[in-house]
C-alpha cells in the first residue's frame, strides 16, 4: 500500500451565471483592489470581461488589468505583471482565461513575494508568500484551476519549467462551461488532450491502487465521449459541462491519489518541444508524444497498458491499443507525428538534450538522453 495526503482547499464554483459572482467571491476575503491578468483579448468577445468587471463594480472592488498573457506563457509578461502589482499595491490577483493566464497569474502572486521569481524554478528559492489567487476559466485544459502548480517559459534561456507550492492554490475558481461554446475546435481537442495526458501519467504507473485507476478510465472515457458529443455539436452544453469538470479532475490531486507521484516524461519531453517552438501547442504535442512514450516503455508494466487497451479503447493487446489511441486523435484532426507539427529532423537531438537538462526523467521507466532521443524518433 502506498501512503499519500490528498488536500485541495480550492472552492469550485460551476454551471451557469455563475461568472457573475466574482466580485462577491473576491468580497469574502475582504479584497478591495484586484489585478486582472488576461489574453489577448477574446473575453472581451465573449462577454466575459463586461460581466466580470460589473461584478467588480457592484462589490465596490478597484481593478487593473494586465494584457497579453500568450500560449507557453513568458517570464517576461510575468515580470511586467509581478511590477503592475506592486505598484498598484493590489490585495488579490484574478485570472480571466485559460491554463496559461492562470499559470502567469500564480506566479505573479508568489513573485510579489520574491526576491526574483525564476529563482523559484532553478531551486534555488522557496515561495514563501502569495497573494490570494482567484480564477475565472475559459479554455478548460490544465486544471490549473485547481491545483497548486505552474509552468513558465523563459525565451532568453530558453527553458520551459515548472514549480509548485500548496501556496499556489486558488482561494476560487469559477467554471462556467457554456462560455467555451465558442472555442475554435483545435482548442477544445488541445484541452482534451492535454488532460488525457494528465491523467495517463498517473495512470500508466498503477498496478493495485483500484480506486484512482477506476477513477482515471472513468474520466479519460468521459473526456472521449464529450468530445465526440462535441464534434458534432460544438454548443452542447451537456457535453461541454461532462468535459469541463473531468479535465479539472484530471489534475486536481484526485486523479494520481496513491498513484507515486506520476510519472511526467510525456509532460517534460513536450514543454522542450513547445519551447523550441512556441507555436505548438501543449496539448497537441503530447498527443504525439504519448503513443511514441507507450510503445517505448510498455514493458515496464504491461498488465497496467493492457487494461488501458481493453478497457478505455475497448479492444485486445497492448499494441492494438496504442494504434486506436492514434485513430481517434487522427479523427478529432489532432496530428499524430512531430512532423505534422513541424518539428525539424535535426532538432530532435537538441530536444533531448534539452528534456534531460535537468535530469533524468520518468518513473515507470527512467529515462536518459537516448531513451528520450529514441522516443523522439518513434514520435517523428
Ligand atoms: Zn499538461
């Protein structure tokens, strides 16, 4: 038996008109002054922003707003931030986006703090205070609306990494799913997909632990269904909500309870190939990633990729399995090769190198420079 803590004090606010209830949310911890850290713009499109600051206003909370948070998020927009927030002396930060605006605005929340922030990502500093983080979600992907982590590039070193702290939290987080009706196809599947791989990284380390792995195929089943529902329907709102909360499951602390920690080698090949090339998105390369990762360590616990096969893609073996896997990203359009994606033969190297400049990675099966090399090449 594995020994775990499970702790999530994130409050989840979910379903419809739900969005309007910021102001009274941010009101319960006694927030006057918030800084609303935002994209490039769509929620400006789709109501959201309007709804949001009428909130605000009603609450009688001040607002400023920071713009611009891009896909792979840069350092550079959290330093810009971390400098609005000072300024302004806010008490609390709001996201108003997806995955990558709330991953900038944690950040900025801890960096307030901070002697230098990406001190924090080498290691070499500890979070020691946040301000108070709420989100309001409008691209349902990275759970990052509920856990306790974040991921931030920094162009001129060209590193994409990662940090945690149970500090990172948000105090709330709404959903409201009917908002992401409008999403551009891609976006949903890169969710998804980016989710389905949260998921496997748990999942594909399990042997006994039978509660998180029947968790897991429950949700990586639904995310499948309601992303079928809303192939042929994209304003099915019944569908969008399915999806919505089991991508937030996917990487809540629910998903990989006892499950050691997971094992996030598909996660670390895919933030070099993103860095490289910032156009590809996170979702999109670990849905190549992941079937070149399967095919390159399934041996390692076989039992665990054939229950996979049978019971999440409902058919026999192992390799059947990763083949079928393939198909149905292949019929929501995702690419299935890192060429597709536009990788470059001759950079497949420089991205190993890149993955393992940290260390090794992976846990089912560790894995060194060539083994990542290898599975590049299975992935091209
Ligand atoms: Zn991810």
């Amino acid at each position: 038996m594995i020994s775990y803590n499970f702790y999530n004090p994130t409050k989840l606010v979910f379903g419809e008109n739900t969005i309007e209830k910021i102001g009274e949310l941010l009101s319960n911890v006694g927030s006057k002054k918030v800084l609303m850290i935002a994209g490039s713009g769509s929620i400006k499109k789709n109501n959201v922003y309007d709804i949001t600051i009428n909130s605000l206003r009603k609450n009688g909370i001040e607002w400023r707003e920071c713009w611009g948070v891009r896909a792979n998020p840069s350092l550079a927009k959290v330093r810009e931030a971390i400098a609005i927030a000072k300024k302004e002396k806010v008490d609390a930060v709001l996201a108003v986006g997806g995955g990558s605006v709330i991953d900038t605005t944690k950040i900025v929340a801890a960096g307030v703090y901070a002697d230098d922030i990406w001190q924090v990502f080498e290691r070499k500093e500890k979070i020691k205070k946040a301000l108070p983080i709420f989100t309001i979600l409008t691209l349902s992907a990275t759970a990052s609306e509920m856990n306790c982590s974040a991921v931030i590039s920094n162009d001129e070193e060209n590193k994409k990494w990662g940090t945690g702290s149970p500090l990172l939290y948000p105090v709330a987080s709404i959903i409201q799913p009917d908002v992401q009706n409008t999403l551009p196809w891609n976006q949903t599947v890169n969710g998804a997909l980016d989710a389905m791989a949260h998921i496997m990284e748990y999942y594909f380390i399990g042997t006994n632990e039978e509660t998180s792995i029947a968790v897991n195929e429950a949700l990586l089943k639904t995310i499948i269904k309601s992303v079928e529902g809303l192939k042929v329907d994209a304003k099915d709102t019944i569908s969008r909500a399915n999806l919505a909360w089991a991508i937030t499951l996917g990487l809540n602390g629910i998903s990989g309870a006892g499950l050691k920690g997971g094992d996030w080698a598909c996660h670390d090949m895919s933030h070099s190939i993103s860095c490289m090339y910032p156009q590809i998105a996170h979702g999109g390369a670990l849905g190549v990633i992941f079937p070149a990762w399967m095919k390159y360590v399934c041996d390692s616990n076989p039992q665990q990729f054939k229950r996979f096969a049978k019971n999440v893609l409902l058919t026999d073996d192992i390799e059947s399995g990763i083949y079928e896997l393939k198909q149905l990203l292949k019929s929501w359009n995702a690419a299935t090769s890192l060429r597709e994606l536009g990788v470059k033969e001759e950079d497949l190297r420089k991205l190993a190198e890149m993955t393992v400049s940290r260390g090794n990675i992976g846990k089912l099966s560790v894995l060194r420079l060539a083994d990542v090399e290898k599975i590049l090449e299975f992935a091209f």
